[in-house]
C-alpha cells in the first residue's frame, strides 16, 4: 500500500452519516409526534359529529313543536271559522256569505292541506 493512497483520503468527522441509533431515535420521535396529532384530530372529529348529532336532535324537535304549533293553530281557526259561519247562518246572513268551494284532500303550492280555489278553466 501506498502512503501516499492512505493520506489522501482521510476521514473527517463532520463527513460522516449520523449513527443508526440517532436517526432512529428521530423517526421515532417523529412517529410519536404524527400519532399524538392524529389521536387529537380523530378526537376533533368525535367531537364534531357528536355536535352535530345534538344539533339534529334539537332541530327535529324544534320542527315537531313547530309542526304541532301549526296544526293546533289550523284546528283553531278551522273551529272558528266554522262557529262564525254558523252564527252568520242563524242570524240569516247565510245568503250574503259566500262559502269558498273546497276540493277534500287538496293541496295549496305550499303542499299544506285545505281549500284549493276554483280555477277559472
């Protein structure tokens, strides 16, 4: 062997790859890092669908309370509407009222049930 081979590459210490045990020991640490942030996200997420499950809840009831608000109040005016026309017919104003034809089981564009009008057809 040559001295002169020997020499001329010499091994420096910065040149070097870190040890195995060191790069390890960040991928590991980095693995950690990537598994605290998804357990945190996948919780994020729990919590997020089981916010908006309570939102459901409250909605559907708010709209069955809305929903039997609104037949309660049909019912009330459909039984004042039909104790007016009686009192209207036993005074004997029932020639100058004029009852609006109804169609049973109709629905106005609103899809609500009731009187339809006449149409013109």
């Amino acid at each position: 062997m040559d001295e002169h081979s020997a020499s001329s590459s010499p091994i420096h210490p910065e040149h070097r790859s870190p040890p195995k045990k060191e790069e390890n020991r960040t991928i590991d640490s980095r693995l950690a890092q990537l598994a605290e942030s998804r357990e945190e996200l996948v919780e994020g997420i729990q919590e997020l669908k089981q916010e908006l499950q309570n939102w459901r809840v409250k909605l559907d009831t708010q709209v069955k309370s809305c929903t039997n608000e609104f037949l309660e109040l049909r019912s009330t005016l459909h039984l004042q509407q039909d104790e007016v026309t009686s009192s209207l017919k036993s005074l004997g104003l029932q020639d100058s009222i004029e009852e609006p034809k109804c169609q049973e089981n109709s629905k106005n564009s609103e899809g609500v049930e009731g009187c339809s009008e006449p149409s013109d057809v």
